[in-house]
C-alpha cells in the first residue's frame, strides 16, 4: 500500500534543500509569554523573517511541512520554546524559506534524522450513509494564469481565546464561543482541522474536491476538552486540572458533530511518511 501524504506532508528531493540558506540568522531563547496573550508566530517584513515563541518540534513540522505526529524527536524538543530571526538573501524566493529554515536547523542544532514509513491507526473522513450535508461554496475567480490567488497560510488569537486559521481567498476555519466553523475548506484542510482534537491522524478519504463551509457548535465542558486536545497534539504539556476536563468530556461529542454534516471519521489504518530525528543538540551553536 502506497505511503499517504496528508495536506501538509511535502518531503522535498534533497537538491532543492541544499544550496538555500538564510543570508544571516540568529536563534534565541524566548522570552516568557504574558498571560493571556498570544505570541507565537511567523512575520515577514521584506527581507527580515522573525519565528517566535517556537518549539523545536513546531519549527520542524514548519521546515518540512509535517504534522506533529509525523515527527519522532525526543520529548525535550517539545517543550523549549526559541526565537529566530533571519535575512533573505538578495534576489531569493520566499517560496524557499522551507528549505532555508532546513538548512538553518540542520546547521544550529546539528541534526541527523532519516525518513521512516509507519502504519498508524488513522480516522478516515469519509461520506456518511445519509449523504453529505454540506452545500459547496461558490468557485473563486481565477487569475490571468488561470488559477485562483493564493496566499500564505496566517493564524491570529485573541485574549478572548478565539483562534482564527486563515488561508486566503476568503478560505478560513475559526474557533471560539464554543463554536468550530470554517469557510470555503476543501475536504483535505477540514481533515487536518478535525484532527487537531481527535487522539489519532485524520485523512481525507471523501474524493470531495470543493470547498465548504460548516458550523459544529459544543457545549461549553466539550470545547474546553477539545483546546486541551489541541494543545496535547502540539507536544504541550497541560496542567492536572486540564487534563480532568478530558475525562468529564464525552468521546463522542466531535463524531457527532461531524456526522451532522453528512460525514463520518471511520477507524483506519494507514502507512504515513515521518521524519525521524536521531540526533540534536539541546544548544544551538553560536549566531
């Protein structure tokens, strides 16, 4: 059986990574975080690129375009959060800014990994028996180069707790007041979305190719829950009292909220491409 390549998975041929680096790069510890306000990121001003408030395990999944369980590192590679702040060489591609920042880890932190293919337990999201639920937003206007615009991928939080995921071109999924919605989603981001609070991987199996939008709303306990999930999946650690609202919260509520929608997320297996790192420094070596 074929390896699956979720939304995000994009292993680039090594002749592509080799060669890009940062003109100038500098990797600092973070500052601690105020309370209630969220600093984690990617800015890009010109020719300046600043990450902050990072894991390690984030930057990768960033670098190589992987979700969190596509990455096998060591636990303390999670919790350590850094700053970076680099310099585009003239002339040079954003587009290429994945592979600088390869080039940039593999270079501080003095990795090796290798690629592995694993069997993982997966949801399948697939088309439940009653019919899809969900109407098809209308079709963007293309470009003169006869494809929609696109735009890089910005994620923005409030104090209030609201996060908002956008992709551009009006295609965006929110989560807040007890609410998870999206706009003009293909199935592929939805299935990535979902699986920000299920407890394995979740792959699009409809064969959808639209966009669509979508409101699943939950009591207040079963949103909690779900942030908390959330947060696990990131490689975060949560407190005791977090980790009680998972078990006062009911298994079934996201199962439920998706078979609304005329779909359904079906225990799977399936093989999945990872990158596992055998060796880093905890330090990197001087800017």
């Amino acid at each position: 059986m074929k390896a699956i390549r979720t939304a995000a998975i994009v292993f680039l041929p090594s002749f592509l990574v080799f060669g890009q680096e940062f003109e100038v790069a500098s990797i600092r510890p973070s500052a601690p975080s105020v309370q209630g306000q969220a600093i984690g990121g990617l800015h890009i001003d010109g020719a300046m690129v600043r990450y902050s408030a990072l894991s390690l395990t984030l930057y990768l999944g960033i670098a190589y375009d992987l979700k969190n369980y596509q990455i096998s590192a060591p636990d303390w590679m999670a919790s350590g959060r850094w700053d970076i702040t680099a310099k585009l060489p003239d002339g040079s591609d954003p587009k290429q800014i994945r592979q600088m920042l390869q080039a940039l880890l593999r270079d501080r932190f003095q990795m090796k990994m290798h690629r592995e293919t694993k069997e993982f337990p997966v949801y399948g999201l697939i088309i439940g028996k009653g019919g899809l639920k969900l109407k098809e937003s209308p079709a963007e206007p293309v470009t003169k180069g006869g494809e929609p615009p696109k735009q890089s991928v910005t994620v923005a939080a409030s104090a209030r707790g609201e996060t908002v995921v956008t992709y551009g071109n009006g295609s965006y999924f929110t989560l807040g007041d007890n609410k998870f919605e999206g706009k003009k989603l293909p199935m592929v981001i939805m299935a990535d979305a979902l699986a920000r609070f299920a407890d394995r991987p979740v792959v699009d199996m409809t064969d959808l190719k639209g966009n669509y939008d979508f409101t699943m709303e939950f009591s207040p306990e079963d949103f909690r829950a779900m942030m908390v999930r959330a947060t696990i999946a990131q490689g975060s650690v949560v407190s005791v009292d977090a980790s009680k609202l998972l078990d006062a919260s009911s298994g079934d509520t996201l199962f439920n909220a998706v078979e609304k929608l005329g779909l359904k997320l079906e225990p799977r297996k399936a093989p999945i491409e990872t990158l596992v790192i055998d060796q880093a420094l905890k330090i990197p070596t001087e800017n």
